[in-house]
C-alpha cells in the first residue's frame, strides 16, 4: 500500500467515522451534524453527506484488500 493509498484510506475511515457518529447523534438527540450547518438541506450539509457516502464506497470497494479477516477467509 503506497502512501496515497494510505492518506485516501485515513481519510476516507475519518468521514466514515464522522457519519456513523452523526447516526448516533441523530439516534440520541434528534441533532445531527448537519445542524452545525443549517440542517440536512444545507448545501454544506449534503457536501458532508456526499462525501460520507462516497468514502462508505470507497472502503467498501477497498476492504477485502485492508481488511486481515476478509483476506484470509476468502474460502467462505
Ligand atoms: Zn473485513
């Protein structure tokens, strides 16, 4: 894994941790980070939801490759 490849993935796992705990937030409080920003139709907002979802994408396509469980257990 070269270093670009590893500044993607810190960043990516960074906003993927941001939206879930935004779930929690919203789940707990009915407050989100969107709030922070004028509410979910705020044009910063969905920026921030965009590229959540992107990075969930992202990880998703890269996992089976950076993840040690999934690698080894490719004869399931
Ligand atoms: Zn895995």
């Amino acid at each position: 894994m070269n270093k670009y490849m590893k500044g993607l993935h810190s960043l990516t796992f960074l906003l993927l941790v941001i939206g879930g705990l935004n779930w929690l937030l919203v789940g707990l409080f009915q407050w989100g980070i969107g709030d922070l920003f004028g509410g979910d139709g705020a044009v910063v907002s969905r920026i921030i939801y965009v590229l959540v979802g992107l990075s969930a994408v992202y990880e998703v396509a890269i996992h089976k490759q950076s993840c040690k469980f999934c690698s080894k257990g490719d004869q399931m």
